[in-house]
C-alpha cells in the first residue's frame, strides 16, 4: 500500500511534530527520512525553549508552542529541565529596555521579573562584575530534542504511521512522490526538510545559517540559568554576515553548553576563528569559563527565511504540497505549535493563532 492521506518528507523535530499530530488525527501517514531521526539541525541545537517577543509573530508562534511543550515536561525522553531563562543587562541602557519586554511578555501570558545588580549576582554569582542587572524568565526550560523527535516519529509509527527511514525524497511527482531507487508514494505532501527545502521547492527562498557550539566536561551548578545577552536579538534578527552573542546553557549532565555564533554558510566546518570569537564574548560575561575544560565543538545549520518567520501551510502554485520550515534559530521551541497549525490547515480547520504571517504566499506577495 502506496497511498498516503499525507507524506512527510524529513524527520527533524519539525516534521515528527507534523507526523505525530496528523497520526493523532486518524490520517495514514508515511514518513521519509534519510535518517538517523532529528540528526540534522535537530541534533546541533541548544534545545532551549524560549519565547522571543522582537516580532509579534515570533512572540505568539513561540510562546502558542511553549505552552504546548508543558506537556513533555514528565518525559523521560524530552529531559525537560526548567532552568529558566536569565537575560543580562550589560549597562543601563539594556537595564532601562527591560519594563517594556516585560510588558510585551505579559501581554503574551509570559510572567517575567526585572532583576537588579544584585539579584544578578545571588542567581549567578560566576558573572563578570559590572553588569547592570537582567530579566528573568523562571518557567523557561530546556529539552534534548533529537530524543524528542524519536519519541514523536515512534509514537506516530503506533498509530497507522509508516517509517521509511534511510530513505530521501528525489522529487516531487504531482500525485507525491519518488524516492531514491524510484519507489513512488502518493497522497498530500508535507517538506519538512529544514535547510534542504529549497532542493525541493525552489520557489520558496531559504538560507542555512551556521552556528557553532561547544561543550565543557561536567561542572555541576557553575552555572544554574539558561544565560543570554540582551542583544542576543540583534545578532538572531540582525542581517549582519556573522555575529556571536552570549549564549550559556547548564546542561542536565552539569556540563555547560556554550554558544552562539551566526554566519551565512552553508559548510559544516568548525571556524577556530568564529570559536574564539564566540568564546571570548562568553569570557566576558563569565570570565572563569575560560578555565573549564572543552570537550567538543561542533556546528548545526539554521534554515533561515528572508523574514525570519517560518513557512507553515499550502505552496502556492501546487496542488496537495504544503511546507513547515525556515524555523531559524526557534524550531524546537516553535515545533509544535508549527505543527498545529499546518495540520489545521490540511484539514480545513481554525487555528489558536492566527496562521497568516507565516503563510508562504507571502513570497508572491
Ligand atoms: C547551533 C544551533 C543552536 C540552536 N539552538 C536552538 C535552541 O536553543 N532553541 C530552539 O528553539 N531552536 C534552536 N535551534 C534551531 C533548531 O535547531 C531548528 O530550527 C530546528 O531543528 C529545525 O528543525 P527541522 O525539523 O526543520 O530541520 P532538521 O532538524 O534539519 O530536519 C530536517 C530533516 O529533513 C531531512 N531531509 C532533508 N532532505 C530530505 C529529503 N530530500 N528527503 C527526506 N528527508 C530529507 C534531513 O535528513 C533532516 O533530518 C538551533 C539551531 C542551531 C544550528
């Protein structure tokens, strides 16, 4: 049996949230993946479920979807850690933007606090002298996601779900489609290929975005908070050809996970100049980071639409193809909610949010 009421072309967190939510619906699924599930962006990422409140789409797909993640909080396999997300104000400038990301936050149900200098040091005390203060987010967390996405495309495969793993989309036939060695499958298609979409859909501009991390032995409670610089924004959202910001995740094994690093490449070779860069941004913000020990580096590409904003619903010009990609730096926040609100649309319903800004229309628009 051939025929699918939708093919899902990619099993990264996006596409085994696509997967598992249309098999909860009753529809027969196939999923295609070159494998190992979640081994591609997925796999690279920092797993820290945050909302972003720069842009009002960004802020209600985020948040819609972290909302959704409390569900996996009691997974053995999500790892789900609530360390909260601690924002730090170099100087009174960032100090003074706080009451007003608050207030944006607020709007959106997200409950964040105002810290002052010394409040910074009780919850970090390892931070450099000098800072201003910071924002915390307390019920913020942090997940493992290619376990994640394995849990989700298994859970899928109970449920009427078919795995073709190491397997890859070669194209598209106009009733589905073919894969390498020309076996055919037909029904709706869902591209959820991440950095790869445009092999597929061409139409629908997208650039993969590098970024490096790297991880240090165990240091229990060296840090306690997910870690960012207020600016951290302006080098997500900025266009800039490469920025590093200030990115520090205490990991569930007490290692500490360092990042972040943005570059327009599409390569997956570490940089030791990018690295140092991203390090020495770091040092700055916790300068005896420096003496813990590095046990490896490595880099994850980030599928990046000219708006930031993720590709979620039908192509335009094609019949049965829709698409959820382009999650930038945010997917394994936004899976979920990215996965609503593709499969409300396949299946002629309302969504909680308004699915519009993300609609790949826009492209024509
Ligand atoms: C360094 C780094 C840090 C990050 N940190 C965070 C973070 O802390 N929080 C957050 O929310 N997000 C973070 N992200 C972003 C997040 O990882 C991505 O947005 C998300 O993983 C995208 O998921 P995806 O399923 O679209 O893509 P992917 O995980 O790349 O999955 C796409 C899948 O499609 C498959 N595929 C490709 N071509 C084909 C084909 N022709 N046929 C079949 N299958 C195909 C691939 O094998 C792959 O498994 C980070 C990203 C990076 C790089």
């Amino acid at each position: 049996m051939n025929t699918f009421d939708l093919i899902v072309v990619g099993a990264g967190i996006v596409g085994a949230a696509c997967a598992d939510l249309a098999a909860a619906e009753g529809l027969r699924v196939a999923i295609v993946e070159p494998g190992p599930v979640g081994g591609g962006a997925t796999a690279a990422s920092m797993g820290h479920l945050v909302v972003m409140d720069d842009d009002p789409a960004e802020l209600a797909l985020s948040r819609h979807s972290q909302q959704m993640w409390e569900a996996y909080a009691q997974l053995p396999e999500a790892e789900f850690s609530r360390c909260g997300t601690l924002w730090v104000a170099r100087d009174e400038r960032e100090y003074a933007g706080i009451a007003a990301k608050i207030a944006r936050l607020a709007q959106a149900g997200v409950v964040a606090e105002a810290v002052d200098a010394k409040a910074l040091y009780e919850l970090e005390p390892e931070l450099a002298r000098g800072l201003a203060g910071g924002m915390l987010v307390a019920a913020e967390a942090v997940v493992y996601p290619p376990r994640v996405a394995e849990f989700l495309v298994k859970r899928a495969t109970t449920r009427n779900t078919q795995l073709h793993l190491g397997r890859r989309v070669h194209a598209l036939s106009g009733d589905g489609v073919v894969l390498d060695g020309g076996t055919r499958l037909s029904g709706p298609v869902l591209v959820a290929t991440g950095c790869a979409l445009p092999e597929l859909l061409p139409m629908l501009p997208l650039r993969a975005r590098k970024g490096h991390l790297v991880i240090t032995d165990r240091y229990p409670a060296f840090v306690r908070h997910q870690l960012l610089e207020l600016g951290y924004a302006d080098s997500a959202h900025g266009n800039a050809p490469t920025s590093v910001a200030f990115n520090v995740q205490p990991r569930p094994t007490g290692q500490v996970l360092i990042g972040s690093s943005r570059e327009f490449d599409s390569s997956s070779e570490v940089s030791m100049t990018i690295v140092r860069r991203m390090l020495e941004r770091a040092f700055a913000f916790l300068p005896r980071l420096c003496d813990l020990q590095a046990l490896r580096i490595w880099t994850g590409l980030r599928p990046t639409t000219p708006d930031g904003r993720p590709y979620l619903g039908a192509v335009p010009g094609l019949r049965d193809v829709w698409v959820a990609a382009g999650h930038e730096g945010l997917g394994i926040t936004t899976a979920l909610a990215s996965a609503h609100l593709v499969i409300d649309q396949l299946l002629g319903r309302r969504s909680a949010i308004d699915p519009a800004p993300y609609l790949p229309s826009r492209v024509r628009a």
